[in-house]
C-alpha cells in the first residue's frame, strides 16, 4: 500500500530510449516512441488526445490538441502549472474519477486518432492512463509514450519537439527560436548561481511531502533536477538511503526524521496534490526547526512541467529568481 501511495503522489519527482518520427512514407504515418514501439496510421492524426503536460509540450512545439487527460485546472479555477499553456477552455477534459482513469464516452466522442502520455519503465501503463484503459483506448486510437524518466531535460525536450514536427507542427518557427534562446539564457542563469551556492557550500534539498511522509527526492531520477546538477552545477542534494521500492525516486522519512537533511535552501514540489510549505509546518516541529525553514529559504519546483522550450525557460527564470531572494536571507 505504501508503495503504491507513493508512487502515485511523488511519480515524476521526477526518457527512455530514443527514436526517429517519419511521417507519411508510402501514406503511413510512423512514429518510434520511448517504450521502442512503431507508432503507426494511416496519415498524420489530426485529432491528438494528451495527458496535460504532454498537451502543453505539443502546443509549445505548434500541435494543439482537442482534449486533455490529468491535472488541467484548480479549485481556483486557474490552469494548473502542468497543462503549461494549455487554455482549458479550448479541450475537453477526459479525466476519469481515478488515477489512470478517463472517461471513456467523452473519449470516444472525440474521434481522436493519436493519444500521447508520459512513459515511466516502472510503472505499467501510461502517465495517467493505466494499461486497463490503455487497452480500452488503442481499440479507437494508437497510443505513443515520451519517456518522463532516465533522461536529462533538453534530451526530453527534443523527444517533444520530434513528435510535433511528426505531427506537422512549425517547430522551426520564429517563436520556437526564440523559446530556445530564452531557454538557454535561463540555463545561463542558474549556472551562475550555482556557482556561487558552491563557492560558499551551500546545498538546495527538494521535498515533497504529505500527511505521513516526508521525500526528499533523488535529482538523478529526474529529467530536470539531474540537468540541473550535472551540466548546470545547481547544488542539489542527493539523499544517502533512496528507497528501494517505486523506482527509488526519493527517500521517505517520517516527520520526526524530516530533519535529516539541513540544507541552505528548500526546493518544494509545487503540485496541487502535496502539501506546500505551510501545510509542512502545522504540527511538524522538527520540520518547523530547519534553518531554511526559519529563515523562509523556500523555492519551486514545478515536477513534471511540460517538456518544451517555453515552459522551462519560464521555469529557471522564476527558479533564478526565487534563489537570488532566498540566498538573501
């Protein structure tokens, strides 16, 4: 059960193999996907159906898609951050009432002939869209999976960018240069303030955390976090005892251990279903006493963000900010 738990709320705490899209040769479409799979029809599909960070990616890279799967909007009625730019009123949202669940009438009547997702090896099925479902899909449309695991951020942004060209998307466009300028320029950033974070060893640990447990997440298991060590130097904790079960993204620990790392900085997973650093304090003393804690040394971290150019660029350009203020403090 812990188990289980687990990898649902903290999956992408966190992409496989790659692959070559060739679109319409002999009037196929084709496209190899992560899980190694020749994706096939009969032309280019016209009407995608993704889960919401896959949607976002598609609509950076110039494929809009006519409806949508997992976290799309908030009580508050705003987008949630992993739709990325996706407009919720121009999809229809599928969502099932449980994980990896969709509703299947509102699927059908989309007439869709293409259904992308994430693509985690550990886990059976697609992001959102359990193998149950999957099976119960591909009998209207092929399914392709982009790898969300086992790879660094720009390998991932490639694979997004490679679909959508499949897809007939301009992913050369002015506005994609201009997404991938503004990308790097963000990188160039965080490099700098890595840099100075090592210079006066300093470490960021990233957290997740709900009413029993308390994760502190591995950077190398996840696309973004591993980049940001490796080939940007941000000083990213990497916790002593991964768990071993669920892909070993993460070490749990009770609240009365959440004080086993004290690091300069606390990088907390944004999404709607963990808690945020107040619903962290109430009631966690021990969580309450860290240093970063008292000082109010919290960043973001947007976990599974769309994978595109756009999105990320945003991202470090916030995360950038929001580390010049808390070092700081």
């Amino acid at each position: 059960m812990r188990r289980t738990v687990a990898v649902v709320l903290l999956l992408g705490l966190v992409a496989g193999c790659g692959g070559n899209a060739q679109t319409e040769q002999g009037g196929q479409w084709s496209f190899k996907d992560d899980r190694g799979k020749e994706v096939t029809a009969p032309e280019r599909p016209k009407r995608v159906v993704a889960q919401v960070s896959a949607a976002g990616a598609l609509k950076d890279f110039g494929v809009n898609v006519v409806g949508t799967f997992g976290p799309l909007k908030r009580a508050d009625g705003s987008t949630d951050p992993e739709a990325g730019s996706i407009d919720p009123s121009q999809v229809t949202d599928i969502t099932g009432p449980g994980y990896g669940e969709i509703d299947f009438e509102k699927f059908a009547a989309l007439n869709a002939d293409l259904v992308v997702s994430g693509y985690y090896p550990e886990v059976t099925g697609l992001w959102h869209l359990t193998g149950e479902f999957e099976e119960k899909v591909l009998k209207v449309a092929p399914t392709v999976g982009i790898g969300q695991s086992k790879i660094q951020l720009p390998q991932g942004v490639k694979r997004f960018q490679e679909l959508a060209k499949a897809l007939g998307g301009d992913t050369e466009s002015a506005k994609v240069k201009a997404d991938e300028e503004a990308f790097t320029k963000a990188a160039d950033r965080l490099k700098t303030i890595g840099a100075k974070m090592k210079a006066a060893n300093q470490k960021i640990q990233v957290v997740g955390a709900d009413p029993k447990l308390f994760y502190v997440a591995v950077p190398a298991r996840n696309p973004d976090l591993d980049w940001y060590v490796t080939e940007l130097g941000l000083p990213l904790l990497t916790p002593e005892k991964p768990d071993t079960e669920g892909g070993g993204y993460f070490q749990s620990l009770s609240w009365e251990n959440s004080g086993t790392y004290k690091e300069h900085v606390i990088m907390w997973d944004t999404r709607q279903h963990v808690l945020n650093p107040e619903q962290m304090k109430e009631g966690h003393p021990v969580f309450q006493a860290l240093p970063a804690v008292q000082a109010g040394r919290f960043v973001e971290w947007n976990a599974v963000a769309p994978l595109s150019y756009s999105s990320y660029a945003k991202i470090m350009n916030k995360l950038a900010d929001q580390l010049d203020t808390a070092l700081t403090r």
